[in-house]
C-alpha cells in the first residue's frame, strides 16, 4: 500500500465514536507507521456518533476523490421507537414527547412508508451538521440558540420494512438513499405521518457504493491490520502534511 500517493481505509466506524474521532484514530496510527508528523487524510460522509457501519476514510492523493464519493448510494439498516421523540430524533437525547400508538399496525406503517420513496423534501435535524450562518447546527442548538433549516429535495430509493414489534411499537427498516439524507430526520417524518411520534434507537450504515460493512475493518482491528500491510511510501520522515476537510454526506 502506498498512503502518500493515496488509499481507500473502509472503516466499520463504532457507537458513540465521531466521525472525525476514527479518522484522527486511524491517521495518527497510519503517521506513526510512516515516520510522520500527520498524513492527509479525510472522510467521505459522515455519520452520527451513534451511528456505526461503513466509513471511507481517504489518504494522501485519494482525498480529492471525496467530492465524487460524497455521491454514492448508501445503505442503512435503522430501528426506531413509536409513540415518542427527542430532540435530536435518536437517543442522544432523553424523550421529550409521547403520542398515542394505539392505531398504528403493521398495515399502516408499510403505508406509511411507501409515501417516502422517490423524490422527498426533508428538514435536515436541527442537531446536524449543517451550517448556519457558518456554525453548525448542533453547536448552536447546544449553546442555546434557535435554529431553523431549509428543506433540501433528496432521493430515497428503498425502503423496506424488516420487523414491526406489535406490542413494544418498535419498527426496524432498511433505506437505500442518495446523498444528504438524514435518516433520524426520516423516523420524525414517517412518525408524523403515523399520527405519532418516532426516534431512532439504533442506526447503521451497511453500505457506502459497493462498499459493505462486511469490506470493513473495525477500529479495534484496525492496528493488526495495519501491521500486515506492505508499505511501499517513500516519504522522509518530518514530512507535515495537511488534513483535508471532511465532506459531510
């Protein structure tokens, strides 16, 4: 392998790790391996710290593959809790709301459900990534501030309904989408839709293009790993380059 000119890393990212917490993991590990001061390195989408599954972290030349990985296909695997929300639409939060669920059945969320294939206007979270005014949403959220998001017309291509739990009210889907979809942003819409609320319990991303979470290495493995490779990087030791900005999918 050679770093500097450029590798694809597909890390299985774990729960409650940030993103940019297992690529700086991995590119002090890689640097260290080298001789170097800091490798560039960035990620192509990221996701949730409760989120895990597929990351693409990009090394040296392959960082300005980013912009175009940015638009493949991914896959999530999602379970998610009926009669109740947070503000944050997945457990980073403590519920705020409860809704009634009497009337929801297997029946009605598949309906349910068949409303958000295709074409979709979704409101990204207000705890996200996204900028506002040029800070992130989260950051604001957490200070305090009001934070309102405009709607951004987005591709969902599957979604397929995988359990329905009857008497816990708990829903588990698998979503094939494009790119800037937010998935906790998907459960508060499909439990509006439901005459309800919804929240994500658990979230992963299974597949990134024709990456699976099977191609991946876990972030624990992830020195072994590395020690079995060949590496052929002809760098001096010394050397200092610079990180590349992440790319938010």
């Amino acid at each position: 392998m050679n770093f500097t000119q450029g590798e694809f890393i597909y890390l299985d990212k774990p729960y409650g790790m940030s993103s940019f917490g297992a690529l700086a993991r991995v590119r002090y590990l890689v640097s260290q391996r080298l001789g170097v001061k800091r490798l560039k390195t960035g990620h192509a989408g990221t996701l949730d710290p409760l989120a895990t599954g597929v990351l693409i972290l990009c090394t040296g030349r392959k960082t300005k593959e980013i912009e175009s990985l940015q638009l493949q296909t991914k896959e999530y695997v999602a379970t998610m809790q009926l009669g109740a929300t947070t503000p944050s639409f997945d457990m980073e939060h403590t519920v705020d709301s409860t809704y009634p669920t009497a009337h929801i059945t297997r029946s009605l969320v598949e309906q349910v459900l068949g409303r958000f294939v295709g074409e979709v206007s979704q409101v990204p979270p207000e705890y996200s990534a996204c900028k506002v005014g040029g800070a992130r949403a989260y950051k604001l959220k957490r200070n305090g501030c009001d934070v309102e998001l405009k709607p951004k017309t987005l591709r969902i291509d599957e979604i397929e309904l995988l359990d329905f739990d009857a008497g816990r009210k708990r829903v588990a889907i698998r979503v094939v989408c494009g790119k800037g979809t937010y998935i906790r942003a998907l459960a508060r819409d499909i439990g509006i839709e439901l005459g309800s609320g919804a929240f994500l319990t658990s979230l992963r991303r299974t597949r990134v293009g024709s990456v699976r979470a099977e191609d991946c290495v876990t972030l624990d493995a992830f020195p072994a790993w590395l020690a079995q490779q060949d590496i052929e990087d002809n760098i001096l030791k010394g050397d200092n380059t610079n990180e590349t900005d992440t790319i938010q999918v």
